[in-house]
C-alpha cells in the first residue's frame, strides 16, 4: 500500500503561509513609527497652511474695513455751510437670510408683501444728495462744515466732510448698512469714525449764530437762490435743510426761512448743485 503524502504538502503551505504572515506584521510594526512621523508632519504642514490662510482671511478683511478719506482743506476762520438732508429712506430689514438695505428696486415683493409702498423706499436720493454735496467745490475748498442726515424713522448720522463715498450704489448700501449696524464707519488704517450715528437733535450740533433755511416746492417764497445767497451774512455759517425722499416735504420746526428755489418741483440732488454753486459764486470759489 502507497503512503500518500498530500496532507503533508497541505502543512507546509499553511505553515509558509503562517511564516508570510508574521513577517508582514513585523515589518508593518518596524514601518508604524515611520508612517507615524510622516503622517505628523503632514498634519503639521497642512495646519501651519491652514493658520497661514487663515492669517491671510483676516489680513484682508481688517484691510477692508472703513472707507478711504480726501485730502481736506479746512476754512475754520472763514463762513462754511452745513447740510442737513431730512427724511432719508435708509431702512434695514432681513430678507430672506440675510439683513439688507431696502430699495425699490430689489426688494418691490417684498415691500409689497409687508404692505409698504415700493416708491417710499429710495436711498438711491441720498446717495446722489451727499456725492452733490461731497463734490462741490464748497467742499473741496474747505468751506463745507459738516453733513447731517436724519432718516424717515429719526435716526440722525454725521457725515464727515472729508469721507469719499463710494459712487456705485451698490457699495453705498452695504456701507450704509454696516453703519446702520454697527453704528459707526472707520478710516482705512485709522480709528476716526467717519460715518456715525448720534443723538437727536440736530440743533445742538449747529452753530449758535447760524441761518437756518429749508428748502420746499410747497412753500409760497420764490426766490432766485444765486440772489438770496449773495445777500446774505458773509460772516456767519449758513444751514441749509433739503428733504431726500421721494414725496412730501420736511418739516420746519427749527428754520429761520423756509423758500422755494424753482418753480418745478425739483430733484434733492439739483437742488443742492444750484445752492453750491450759488455759495461758490458768492464765495469767489473756481
């Protein structure tokens, strides 16, 4: 009778099999520390990426924040003007997800929706109010004193002279946003606010010997305003209060004169460029 010798063939591969597999987890125990120190200094590298990003994000971000200033030109010895813009439509409500200026333009269903007239919601006026004002050569020549602008809900912001407004209006709005937010706008690099919120009422910040007029297409006196202005006191400050919404007129609580300049109705904007250049031809400003 044969011997047969299968099984012992069987042993001896389960047996190498065995050995193979003792040797592979010695050399993945030899290699662990290896891998181990490797995978450190990835996880190093990648967080100290992450840090530098993250230090990079907020690089940006500080260097975003604030607005740029103009040159300024300072008369503090000469007669300046202030400008008050009254009844600006500058109103923050959420929609949707996120917190946003309100204009007719782009949120029409939703101020429809919350039964609010669309056509009350313009602070595209405001906007093109303070670039007039901020342009003119009043201002440029350092006799523009201040800018105040008080809203339809009595909120009253100070507008430095020397602020450069963004001319998009998109940009506008999420300035005007933030600073109805936080309450204030810093310089680039600095911590004066050019752009804040203060507290009413407006008649504290003017000049004690001032002129107080207010601007209306309602009010009965028609008046050339280049006359009106020559004749005035060259020696005192002059303020003038000009409505910067859409419909109505402001109220005169605190005007010594309340006049007409045209006999159209016209926009805050043209208003304000015919009364700078009045001050400029009064002034000899070119």
């Amino acid at each position: 009778m044969v011997r047969s010798y299968a099984v012992k063939g069987k042993k001896r591969k389960k047996r190498e099999e065995v050995y193979d597999r003792e040797e592979e987890q010695e050399e993945q125990v030899a290699e662990q520390p290896v891998q181990d120190a490797k995978r450190d200094v990835i996880e190093k590298t990648s967080n100290s990426a992450e840090e530098a990003e993250e230090g990079k994000e907020k690089e940006v971000v500080n260097e975003l924040q604030g607005i740029p200033i103009t040159p300024s030109h300072q008369n503090a010895d000469k007669a300046g003007v202030i400008f008050i813009l009254e009844k600006a439509s500058l109103e923050v409500a959420k929609v949707g997800k996120s917190y946003q200026l309100l204009n007719s333009d782009d949120h029409s269903n939703f101020l429809r929706k919350n039964n609010r007239n669309p056509a009350d919601y313009r602070p595209d006026i405001v906007h093109q109010a303070l670039l007039m004002i901020l342009d003119s050569r009043i201002n440029k020549s350092g006799r523009l004193r201040a800018v105040y602008v008080r809203t339809e809900k009595g909120v009253l912001i100070e507008v430095k002279p020397y602020v450069r407004i963004p001319r998009t209006f998109k940009r506008f709005a999420g300035i005007m946003l933030q600073l109805l937010q936080k309450l204030s706008i810093t310089a680039v690099g600095k911590r004066e606010k050019l752009l804040r919120v203060i507290k009413n009422p407006v008649t504290q910040y003017l000049p004690i010997n001032s002129r107080r007029i207010g601007l209306s297409h309602s009010s009965d006196k028609l008046v050339n305003i280049n006359q009106y202005v020559a004749s005035a006191v060259s020696d005192a400050d002059i303020v003038f209060v000009v409505g910067a919404m859409a419909h109505g007129k402001i109220d005169k609580e605190y005007a010594n004169d309340f006049i007409s300049i045209s006999g159209f109705p016209l926009s805050a904007a043209y208003c304000i460029a015919m009364i700078t250049t009045a001050l400029e031809a009064k002034y000899n400003i070119l």
